[in-house]
C-alpha cells in the first residue's frame, strides 16, 4: 500500500492557483525527489504534505498507517533557525515533542532516543554545543536527528543543501541516502540540484506550476523535460 496517495490536487492563494493537477503517489521506502524552477509550487505542495495548507481540490490519502504528524521535517532554514539559542541535544530533543501529548517532561525512553539519534548521524560530541555556533553542515546533521526522533516513516527536506560546499552536501547526501537504505525511512526532498536528484533518488516529480513529470528516475532522464533539465541546468 503506497504511503501517500495524491489524487488531483490543486493548490490556491487567495484565488489565484499556485499548483494545479498533481498525482502521485510515494511507496514505503521511496526516496522521491520534488524539482522544478522558482515558484514552480514545490514549497507549496510540502505544505500540503504536512496539513499545513488544505488542497483547494483533489485529495491526499496517507497509508499504511501514516499519520502527517508523523512525517519528520527539515525546513528551509531561515537565518532566524540557524541563530536558534539552544543546545544541540535540546534541538534533537524537540523532534520528541508530538509524543509529549499531555506529559510535562520528556520520558527516559525519549531521551535515549535524541541520544541514540545523535550518534546515528555521528554528533554525540556536539551534544553540548550551542546549536548557533554550528556550521551548516553541522546544523544539518542536528535536524536530521531531530527529524528520526520524531519519525520512523518518512522524512521530507526542503532543499537541505542550500547553502552548503560541495564536499559538505556530498556528506549530506550519503547520510540521507543511509537513512533510506539502512534505516528503511522514505525520503521526500525538494532539491534544486537537478544532479543530485537523479543520483540518488527513486522517483522524481517535476513541478511547473503544474505536473510535468512524475515517474521513475530511469524514465526521467528518458523523458524529454528530464533529458532537456538535466542536460541544462546544474542548479535550476
Ligand atoms: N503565501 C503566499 N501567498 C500568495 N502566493 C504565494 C504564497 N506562497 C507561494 N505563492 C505563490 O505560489 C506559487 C508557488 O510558490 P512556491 O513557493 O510553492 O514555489 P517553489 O517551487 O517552492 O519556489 P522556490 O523554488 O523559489 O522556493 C508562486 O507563484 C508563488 O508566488
């Protein structure tokens, strides 16, 4: 059963529609990646994937189980969260939060999970650091922790690697691809890195205010949008 199924859907601003028609679907397991030009409706659609904006048409049916709540997320980061005043455990921490419900305070089971996430993306020794004196591939890896601390499902990013060097985004992308490949957890990425995308990813849906592409990556760069994407752009 496929983890999310979109049928149709449409999204609108004040009237005015932002992205129209889409439908895919993401198995378990997937790893899709989300491309397209500027306001070509990629940050709008990760809006509707975690309830925060309703589809003004068409449907959204989560599977298997699949509550929005329990999807980890990586926001664009915003100068405001990279100068955020917290420790590097109490970040992790905080992808605990949906499980808190009505309890004050954090369960040792909770805890042992930031700790556990922390060493799984290899900054146990950042534990105590403040998570604003960081470099933004450290920043990262802190988020993905926080994002398995609050999922075993699915992950979705929005363009985790703006702003990073080649070497560090390279690094990120391995340890996402572990995420996927080891810890079994379905990736959904909006990615601006064309190459990368189609390195790594299963399945590819190429946004243009509506849909352009949606398939596997195998039939992505066969298609014409993909082999005209691809072959020219680097960073569209
Ligand atoms: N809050 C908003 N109010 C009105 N229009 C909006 C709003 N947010 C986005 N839009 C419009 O919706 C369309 C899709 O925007 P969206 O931000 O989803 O694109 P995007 O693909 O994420 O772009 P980018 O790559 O630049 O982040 C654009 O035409 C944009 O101007």
């Amino acid at each position: 059963m496929n983890l999310i199924t979109c049928k149709n859907i449409s999204f609108v601003y004040d009237g005015v529609p932002a992205v129209k028609d889409l439908d895919f679907s993401v198995e378990p397991n997937d790893y899709l990646c989300i491309v397209g030009e500027n306001g070509a409706g990629k940050s709008t659609l990760v809006k509707g994937l975690l309830r925060l904006k309703k589809p003004a048409s068409g449907t959204i049916h989560m599977g298997n189980g699949l509550l929005a709540k329990e999807i980890g997320y990586l926001p664009q980061q915003t100068a405001v969260q990279k100068d955020f005043p917290a420790s590097v455990y109490e970040v992790v921490l905080s992808g605990c939060l949906n499980r808190l419900g009505l309890k004050p305070f954090y369960t040792k089971r909770e805890k042992e999970l930031a700790n556990e996430n922390l060493q799984k993306m290899g900054i146990t020794k950042l534990k105590n650091r403040c998570y604003r004196e960081l470099s933004g591939g450290q920043q990262q890896r802190v988020l993905l922790a926080r994002a398995l601390c609050a999922t075993k499902k699915v992950i979705l990013l929005d363009e985790p690697a703006a702003g990073l060097d080649p070497v560090v985004t390279q690094n990120l992308y391995e340890l996402i691809r572990q995420i996927n490949e080891d810890m079994g957890i379905t990736i959904i990425m909006v990615s601006h890195d064309i190459h990368a995308a189609v390195q790594y990813a299963k399945h590819i849906l190429h946004l243009c205010h509506s849909q352009l592409f949606f398939g596997t990556t195998e039939d992505y760069r066969n298609s014409e949008v993909g082999s005209r994407f691809i072959g020219g752009v680097s960073h569209a």
